[in-house]
C-alpha cells in the first residue's frame, strides 16, 4: 500500500517485566516515504525501545504499520543501524564481509548491483578489503549503514548514528542520509541527542520522555519551552551560522 504512510505508529505501549510503569505510552506519529523523523529525549526516555518495537523486537501494545501493513509482515522492508556494534572489531572481517552477511548468501546481477551501488554512494567501496577494526569511526558506521541499505528497504532506522564521529563527519553522515532519503525515496527514523544536526536535517523532530511531548516541523516544535520541558531548564539549541540544507 505505497499511497499509505512508511510508518504509522498508534498508541504504542511497551511495558517490561518488573518495571512498574511503561517505558514508552501511547506513542503515535506517522512517517512520510522520503522524509527523516529524529527522535530525541533524556537518556532513559524510551528512544531506542521505540525503535526496538518498529522493529518488532520487543512486545508491545498498540499498532506499528509500514506501507499499511503490520511490522511482522513488513520486517523485510526494514533496514536498521544500532547503536552498539553487531560485530567484535577484533575479529578478521573486512568490510566487504560485514556488508555482505545482510544479504544471506543471496546472489545474483541485481543483488550485486544494489551492493556496488550503495557501497559506492557511501564512500565504502575503496575500503571494501579492509579490516572492519581499523575503519575510523565515520568510516564504520557508513559502512554499517551501506549493510542495511543492501537489501533495499524502505524505512531505515538508526539508533544514535553520530556516536563517536567527530563533527565533520556527523555533518557529513546526515547529508548522505538525506540523500538517500530523497533520491530512494527512503523513510528515516533516527534517535539523535545532537540537537544543531536535528533542526539542520530533520523534516519531523519527534520530542520523547516515555510519551510524546510533541511532533513536528523543527522551526517549530524546537522552541526554548520545548527543550527546556524535555531536557530541562538549563538546556538550550546552539545554531550554526550555515542554513539548513536544501529539502
């Protein structure tokens, strides 16, 4: 149902065991083919369990659709990029490898032009034989993102992506997720605590303490109230002198 939203999310609630009220409640917002929502909120908001239960990883209450249909029947168009590192960085895998087990041992003149194609777009291609453990940090979570991005998925998720990248690379990093956003016609959902990069490249920020506080365009939901009710008081949003890129 491609006329139906990427992702609709309707009063999601995912409580665990010993816990004794939800981590996330009543969570609903719905995503746009094309466009990037980020997510943002105090550690311990419920960011990265949000993305656990889009991904069905987790049980939870409520309704996740992509494309209109429920998420355990649509988990194949799911690409994802965690936080912490599937791979032990010590081990002998160059990056070819790493990108190629997303693939499954699939084979084939298509598959292994997806592969050369975002391996390329990604800047990865001339690193495709080196080890994964001496990758700077930009250059390992580009090739992370090409590994999900090789099974062709419509929604892509990322839990704090910009973790230790420095700024030029985060910079660098949001820019080509807005590429493939616009060029793939691509749904991002991004957990983020860098707020410059939020209102520099989101088109939805999604502001998150167990439940949403609120949703939409960054110019206007990233007020001064807003930040300071989220993170408190004495947080604000420092802005670069650069505008934001083109939509």
């Amino acid at each position: 149902m491609k006329d139906a939203p990427a992702l609709a999310v309707e009063n999601l609630t995912v409580r665990f065991e010993g816990q004794q009220r939800p981590a996330i409640e009543g969570v609903s917002f719905t995503l746009a083919e094309g466009q990037i929502a980020i997510l943002i909120g105090p550690n311990g908001s419920g960011k990265s369990t949000l993305l656990r239960a889009v991904l069905g990883l987790v049980p939870f209450e409520g309704d996740v659709k992509v494309f209109g249909k429920p998420v355990r029947e649509a988990y194949r168009q799911l690409g994802y990029v965690p936080q912490r590192l599937p791979f032990d960085l010590t081990l002998p895998l160059t990056v070819r490898e790493a990108v190629r087990m997303s693939l499954q041992g699939a084979r084939g003149g298509r598959v292994e032009a997806t592969f050369q194609h975002f391996t390329e777009i990604l800047g990865i291609a001339p690193l495709l034989d080196t080890p994964l453990g001496s990758l700077s940090g930009g250059q390992l979570k580009r090739a992370l993102i090409a590994r999900a991005m090789v099974t062709n998925p419509s929604l892509l998720l990322l839990d704090e992506p910009e973790a230790e990248i420095d700024i030029g690379g985060e910079q660098t990093l949001y820019e080509l997720l807005g590429r493939l956003a616009s060029h793939h016609h691509l749904a991002i959902l991004v957990c983020s605590h860098e707020l410059e990069l939020v209102y520099r490249y989101a088109h939805q920020v999604l502001c998150l303490n167990r439940r949403l506080l609120c949703a939409g365009p960054p110019a206007e939901v990233l007020t001064a109230g807003a930040i300071a009710g989220l993170y408190g008081p004495t947080t604000t949003l420092y802005r670069h002198a650069h505008g934001a890129p083109p939509r």
